[in-house]
C-alpha cells in the first residue's frame, strides 16, 4: 500500500530543523557567505537537536528516525544554505551509514556512536586531483606494513575538511587489481602525516568547508579497515547511495527557497500596473519549479522508502539525484530571473542559490555520469547485484551485527 503522508514525528521533525534554520542560518548566511566563513557552532546545535545522526539506529548514539527523516533534514537544512546540508550529507551520509553498513561491532562503537551523537565529525575522501567520475583511476595508496598501513597520497573537494575528526579514505592496497584492489580505511586527523587545506574562491557553497586532504606516510591500524581488502569501490559507491540521497533531498530545499522567495517578489514588485506574479510568462517558471519540487519530493521519497525496506536502491537513488540537482539549478536561474536585475545582487538571496545549486550538479556524480547510468539500466546495460551488505531495514529493531550484514 502506499502511503504519502508524513508521521507526526517526522511533522515536527520538519518544524523543528525548519525553525532552527530561520533563527540560527537565515539571519547570518549572507555575511558567512561573503566571507567565506564555515560557522561550526551550527554542526554542535545540529547535534544537540539529535540532528548529526538522525537515522542511525539508537543503539549507535542515532536517533533511530527512518531514512525519509533525513530528507526532511536534508530539505529543511539547505533551505537555509547548501553548506550546512553539505556538511549532514558527508557526515552522516557518506560516513556513518557507511560505517553502519559495514564497520565490525568495534568500528561502530568507536566511530559511529560518538559521530551519531555529534560529540565527532566525519568526512569522505575519495576524490582526487586526477580521478573524480572515474574513481577507480586515484593514485594514492596504502601499503601493508605488518601490523598497519601506510597511506600515501592526497584527496581534494573534501567537504567539511577542516572540522571533521574522522575520515573514510579509499586507497590502492594493490594496484594490478583494478577496482578490486580499492580498499577502505578510517583515518583519525590528529595521526601524524595528516594534514588538510581548505580551497578558497569556489563559486558556490561559501559558507562551506572544502578543501585538500594530504596523507605523508600515515600509519593506519589494521583494525580500520573497512570491510575486507578489495572492498574499497564497492564500499565507495554504497556510500554514494547514501549521499546522492542526501544531495537529491537537500535540492528540493534549493527549490523550496527559490520559490518562496520568488512569490514574495511576485506580489512585491509590479510592472506594466500589476503584480509581476500576473504575467503569465512569471507564472510559468513558478510553475516549473512547483512541478520540480513535487517531482524531486517524490523521487527522493521513493528512493528513502526503499531504504527503509532494506532494499537496493541505486539507479533510483541515481534517478533522484540527477532530477532534483537539475531541477534546483533551473528554479534557482529561475528565480533570479524573476527578481530581474534585483537578483543579480545580494540583496536578494536568489544569487546565492544559483551560485549553489551548480556544485550538486557536479559533485557525488555528475549530471553526465546519472544520464549515462539511467541509460544503461533502460537499455539493460547495467543490473545490479543483490550485495552481502546493506543497511538495516527501519523500524530498527535489534541491530545486531548479523542483521546488518
Ligand atoms: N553499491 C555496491 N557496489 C556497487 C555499487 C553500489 N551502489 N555500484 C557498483 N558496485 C560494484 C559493482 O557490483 C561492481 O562489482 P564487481 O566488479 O565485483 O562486479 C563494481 O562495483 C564496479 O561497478 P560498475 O561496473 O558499476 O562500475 P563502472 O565502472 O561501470 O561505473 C560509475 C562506475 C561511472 C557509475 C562510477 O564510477 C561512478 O558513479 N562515478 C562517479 C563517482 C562519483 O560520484 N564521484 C563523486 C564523489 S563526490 S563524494
């Protein structure tokens, strides 16, 4: 049976990021904006709101919400700016539910519970200078050195890299393996050889982190390994499952901004003697971005249901993502559109929204990479595999190490 109504906990989950943001982001993202400032106070309130680990199981420091419940954060939290979605997608999205789906029992009590509580952050470095779409051409490496590793390397476009404690890092063990020879590992900031730099100038997300990070002869345990050796590119794109989720949510809350400020502008501003919201070429592009957001919404929902049910959901994961990005950048040029020469100054915040909405058509697979994949799975080109780990089913029950695997 289906279903589109939200639960009352999930209202009042949406209700309380939605005032949150209106209190504590809106009234300061412009000056964060222009200077290029990362506020990480906003992360430490997000966690006493139990918002740094929405859906990770209680049992993990989580607040134990179904998947669908990050959306709502995700939506309600780029609403306000892209950079604070940004940082809930790397941290809880590509690194704690990766570290759910397949970290040891140790693992998640060492990593998952203080980051689901927010008393840590984590971060996701796959990326690198020379290997974005095509990840399995990255170059840094980790050698086996009896009872650890040694990581050798660097990873660029690494979000919220100067405030997170841990990172999930995907390096060659062997080379002549191709992707097979990827593997996973947790890497902890302060160990010696690690070092990060945040990249200034980006067109978007400014109010964001991002940056390069480098490993000069990192001594990782072996106990951090993730999964087994060779699990690395699997592990990478089940992680991307999970953040192209968050990145798909987050765009219906770049919609959702364009349009509720593109409204007010259409009964503020007239021309010609009426309210611009009277012309009818005005009313065409609020309506592409009701559609598109409606569209997104139920893309995304659909993508989080089959999460909940314990399901594999990349090429719809997939779908949503490429949909919601494109759909947020054309609301967004819309919406500065509408504003006229209004929104091509900060005056207005529609500026900022198109300046954003252009890295998610970029980044965690590009708008190219989703078209391409949505091809192959039409024309029958790509399948995907039932995997031997996914993430636990919601209700989350009993989340004992069998179930999850
Ligand atoms: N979960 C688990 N395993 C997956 C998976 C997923 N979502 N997707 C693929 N795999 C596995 C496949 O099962 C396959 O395993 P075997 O080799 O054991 O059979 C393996 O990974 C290779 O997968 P695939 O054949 O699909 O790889 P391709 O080279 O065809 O395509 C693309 C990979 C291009 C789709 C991929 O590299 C990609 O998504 N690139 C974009 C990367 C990206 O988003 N980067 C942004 C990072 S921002 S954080």
């Amino acid at each position: 049976m289906m279903n589109f109504d939200f639960t009352e906990e999930q209202e009042l989950l949406r209700n309380t990021v939605r005032s949150f943001v209106d209190k504590e982001i809106m009234p300061y993202i412009k000056e964060w904006d222009e200077k290029q400032h990362f506020e990480t106070s906003i992360l430490t309130r997000l966690a006493d709101l139990g918002l740094m680990g929405v859906c990770i199981p209680e049992q993990y420091g989580g607040s134990g919400m179904d998947y669908n419940s990050l959306a709502i954060v995700c939506e309600e939290l780029e609403r306000g700016d892209m950079a604070f979605r940004t940082a809930v997608s790397v941290h809880t999205g590509l690194n704690s539910m990766t570290l759910l789906q397949w970290g040891t029992e140790e693992q998640k009590q060492k990593y998952l519970v203080p980051q689901s509580k927010g008393q840590k952050v984590g971060a996701f470095g796959l990326t690198e200078p020379n290997a974005g779409s095509d990840v399995a051409a990255m170059q840094t490496t980790a050698r086996d050195a009896g009872d650890h590793y040694v990581l050798n390397g660097s990873k660029t476009w690494i979000s919220i890299c100067d405030a997170a404690d841990h990172f999930l890092v995907f390096a060659y063990t062997d080379k002549s393996k191709k992707h097979h020879g990827i593997s996973a590992f947790i890497v902890e900031r302060t160990w010696e050889g690690f070092s990060s730099k945040a990249i200034k100038g980006k067109l978007g997300i400014r109010a964001g982190n991002t940056g390069e990070i480098f490993f000069d002869n990192v001594k990782v345990p072996k106990e951090n390994l993730l999964g087994q050796e060779g699990d690395g590119f699997k592990i990478a794109m089940s992680a991307l499952d999970n953040g192209r989720f968050t990145v798909a949510a987050g765009a219906c809350g770049t919609i959702m901004a364009s349009l509720e400020a593109s409204v007010k502008y259409c009964h503020e501003r007239s021309t010609f003697g009426k309210e611009i919201g009277r012309h009818q070429l005005v009313q065409q592009m609020i309506a592409k971005m009701e559609a598109g957001l409606v569209q997104s919404r139920l893309l995304v929902y659909r993508a989080g249901c089959l999460k909940n049910q314990g399901k594999r959901n990349t090429r719809e994961t997939s779908l949503a993502k490429w949909q919601a990005c494109d759909y947020a950048y054309e609301a967004a040029n819309d919406a500065v559109q509408i504003h006229g020469a209004y929104g091509f100054s900060n005056e207005y915040p529609v500026e900022r929204y198109l300046r954003n909405a252009k890295a998610p058509v970029i980044y965690e697979g590009t708008r190219e990479i989703h078209t391409v994949m949505q091809g192959e799975y039409v024309l029958g080109y790509r399948v995907d595999k039932p995997l031997s780990n996914m993430l636990p089913a919601w209700p989350f029950e009993s989340v004992t190490e069998e179930a999850v695997k």
